[in-house]
C-alpha cells in the first residue's frame, strides 16, 4: 500500500472523472458506485460513458462489449508479463489479486519484482487500496457532475499517463530494451490516424510485445 500511494493523485483525479461523467450520462450515484466497485476498468468505465446511452439495443451492448475488451486486452499482456512469479500461487488467490489487478499496481509489482521482490502481498496490497480510493473518488466526481465531465477539457486524461512514464523511468535497461516500447508508441500513434476507435490500443500492445519477444535474449 505504501509502495503505490505515489500513483494515488492520479487515480483519484481519473475516479473523479468517471464520477462527474456517470453523473452527467444520468446514472444515479449507487448505479456509479456500483461500476467502480464490480466493474473497476478505469479507462474503460470512462470510454463506456463516451458511448453511454440512455436506452440499449443488444447491439448495441455487444458494440460497447468489444470495446471496453479492446481497451482492456493490455491487461492480458500485464498479467502474462508477471506470470513467472504469481503462476505459482493457488488459482483462488490468483483469482483474488487478479480482481484488484490494474495498470497501477501492475506497475508497481513489475517494479518490485525487478528489485528481487517475491511477496504477492504487494500486489494484492496495492490493488485493496486502489480499489477503495477508486470507488470512495467516485462519489465526489458524482457530486461535482458536469464540471469534469470531460476530462480532456482540463487535461486530466494526461495525469495518468504522465505517472505511468515516471514510473516507467526505473525499469529502463538500456536501448534495446527500449525498442518495443518506442515501436508500440509509433504503430499506436499511426493506428489512431488510420482506424476510428481504441484498436490502436491493442495494435500498439501487441506489435511492442512481439518485437520484445524476439529481441529478447533467450540466455
């Protein structure tokens, strides 16, 4: 818990604005609580109040499926890219930590482990308490409604990504290792221009994760 409360401005601004975006699509604020608590995508509960609508056809809930899938496929990136150390555990308590599973303390974990850390408390500590800042945000975002609705417009779609790259600053090991990250950028950046939608998402992982597959050394 203590290791993840640096990324804790930014998630509490980004619990904000799904608050104040639930609160303008018409949700009450139990129905908000509700998608944090059970729901806990982060970026996808904000690009699901992009496309939120006030009455659902089932095409249109499978569209927003596929969506929210397409943003949330990193997480199977994340989650294989730690395997080797939580593979080992029981799949019930795998279960459990994997429920609390989010960029953030993925980042951490990634982190720790690099240092030698073995404890999968730490994972399971960081996601407990990102989970509970997540939804008690979530109520003064509610409350505040349409003042961040859109959070682009006071540039808090930054904030997370800012703490992500700091974060990331330790991790490096020199530019080959460097190389897929900086390919998965570019192939994300073109992906925006040529396909509508988040595909650039999963394009921009996958192609970064295939060309560190190869480059890496199999020593």
């Amino acid at each position: 818990m203590r290791r993840v409360t640096v990324l804790m401005p930014g998630v509490v601004v980004f619990a904000v604005a799904f608050g104040a975006a639930a609160s303008a699509k018409g949700l009450s604020l139990l129905e908000a609580l509700l998608m944090s608590g059970l729901v806990y995508a982060g970026v996808a509960q904000l690009v699901a109040m992009e496309v939120w609508r006030p009455e659902w056809s089932w095409g249109a809930i499978a569209g927003l499926a596929v969506l929210t899938a397409t943003v949330n496929s990193r997480m199977v990136l994340q989650g294989a890219s730690l395997q080797h150390w939580f593979g080992a555990y029981p799949k019930r308590l795998n279960a459990l930590q994997l429920f609390f599973f989010t960029d953030a303390n993925w980042m951490i974990g990634t982190r720790y482990h690099a240092e030698g850390g073995r404890d999968l408390g730490v994972l399971i500590g960081a996601g407990v308490l990102l989970w509970l800042v997540w939804v008690a945000a979530t109520i003064p975002g509610y409350l505040l409604g349409a003042l961040v609705a859109d959070p682009r417009t006071y540039g808090i779609d930054l904030v997370m990504p800012i703490f992500f790259a700091a974060m990331i600053v330790p991790l490096w090991r020199g530019r080959r290792a460097a190389i897929p990250w900086v390919v998965a950028g570019l192939t994300a950046l073109v992906t925006t221009k040529l396909v509508e939608g988040y595909a650039f998402i999963l394009v921009g992982s996958l192609t970064g994760a295939m060309l560190g597959a190869f480059l890496d050394d199999p020593a």
